[in-house]
C-alpha cells in the first residue's frame, strides 16, 4: 500500500502536467477548488464536535484524519499542489529560454 501511495504521489500530477494542455487542466482547478472547500467544511465540523464535546485535550482531536472526505479531499490537494508547481517550473524554464 506504502508503494501504491509513493508511486501516486509521483506519477499522478506528472499525468496531470502532460494533460494539462487539454480542456482537463479547468477540471484539476475545478476539483482543487471543491477539495479545498469540502475538507474546510469538514475541518470545521469535526472541530465543532469536539468544542461541543469539550474533548479539546484528548485524542478524539485526531479523528479528522480517519474521515474519508478529509482523506480524498487533502489527498488530491496534494496531488494538484505537486501538478501546479511543475507548471510553474515549466513556465519559468520556458520564460529563461527566451
């Protein structure tokens, strides 16, 4: 599984940066844009439970990370963040070129 996750992180935002000239380049920053929006909503609740709770010094703080929204939503964060930053690689090398 440790090997599925490494080679993700690696080979998926390489794949989004060869398709990134295709009309599929607004749909990354369109499921970007609602990924950050629903792990934001998600953050928020799972905090309001706990201030209700009044379980701030526990551990029940950590069971953000097991729901699965949070999960995909901050997975594919990451992955876009990696995608954006070899565009702006890209661009800056093509724009020295010049």
């Amino acid at each position: 599984m440790q090997l599925v996750l490494i080679l993700g992180t690696i080979l998926v935002p390489i794949c989004m940066f060869v398709l990134r000239h295709r009309p599929l380049a607004a749909v990354f920053d369109l499921i970007a844009a609602l990924s950050v929006l629903l792990a934001n909503i998600a953050a928020g609740l799972a905090v309001l439970e706990i201030k209700q709770e009044s379980t701030e010094f526990t551990t029940h703080v950590h069971e953000i990370f097991m729901d699965p929204l949070f999960l995909v939503t901050t997975g594919y964060i990451g992955v876009y963040s990696v995608y954006r930053l070899l565009v702006a690689t890209s661009r800056t090398w093509q724009a020295k070129r010049i």
